[in-house]
C-alpha cells in the first residue's frame, strides 16, 4: 500500500447539511426528456485563525430542478456546510486561496454524492445526479472578493 508522505495544506475535518427541501410533483412519473436546472452560490466562507491551525466554514447553497418546459416537477434545495482546517504555516491569504480554489470544489463533490445517495431512497423518481459543471466562473468570482480573518 503507499504511503502519503506529506498532506495537504488544507483538510476537511467535517460537513453536514445545515437544510434540506424536496418536492416532487407527480406528475413527474412516466416523464422523459426532463431539463435539469442547477444553481450553486457560495455562503461564507468564514476565516478563524488558531494558534495552532486555521479554520473555515464554507457553505453551497444548491438548487436543483428538473423541468418539463416551464413546469419545474421536481425541486430539491440544499445547504452543505464543510469545516476546514488549514497548516498555520502558511501565509493566511495562501490558507484562503486553496479555501476557495479546493474546498469549493471538494465540497461540490461531496454534495454531490450526498445528494445521489440521499435521493436514491426517496421513492418513484430517479435519483438526483447534480451535473458535472466548470464551476471556475464560480471559483473566480470568489477570490475577488475580499476577506477577512477573525482571530
């Protein structure tokens, strides 16, 4: 088996969904050629140093639908909530870069599957799988904002 010899700077240490709402119309069985519609904004994230790590709070907000035309039959909106850590010994602007580069999208994978596999127990339907996306317009936006470290 191999053997890491160095971690990353950044580490995810939990998530969790802080809601969670589902609607579905029945109207949606039998349907094909339904359109998804996904939307993903970024909530935080929030910068703590430690005095031996830094930690961040990043949260997606995800809204997904699936469509017939304009009739959404199938809603599903979500916050996922992810808590990193990061080396001290970073520079702290160096600790928000990967923040916003990797655990964005770390944390989209994450919901992800969490989704699929939350959605695969709700009932009649097919599961919700939130498409594969180039979430850098996402990511970009991001870094150009400014932050702020609370210590």
């Amino acid at each position: 088996m191999p053997q890491f010899k160095k971690l990353s700077n950044l580490q995810i240490v939990s998530d969790r969904f802080k809601n969670i709402k589902y609607e579905v119309d029945t109207d949606i069985v039998g349907q094909k050629d339904l359109k998804p519609f996904v939307k993903i904004n970024i909530q935080g994230p929030e910068y703590i140093k430690e005095q031996d790590h830094y930690i961040s709070i990043l949260g997606l907000i995800i809204k997904f639908q699936l469509k017939k035309g304009k009739k959404a039959l199938l809603k599903f909106d979500a916050t996922l909530e992810g808590e990193f850590w990061g080396n001290i010994q970073l520079p702290e602007e160096k600790f928000k870069e990967l923040v916003e580069k990797g655990g964005i999208i770390h944390l989209l994978m994450i919901a992800r599957s969490k989704i699929l596999a939350m959605s695969s127990l709700f009932g009649f339907n097919r599961p919700i799988y939130i498409p594969l996306m180039d979430i850098r317009e996402l990511v970009n936006n991001k870094l150009k904002k400014p932050k702020e470290v609370k210590k």
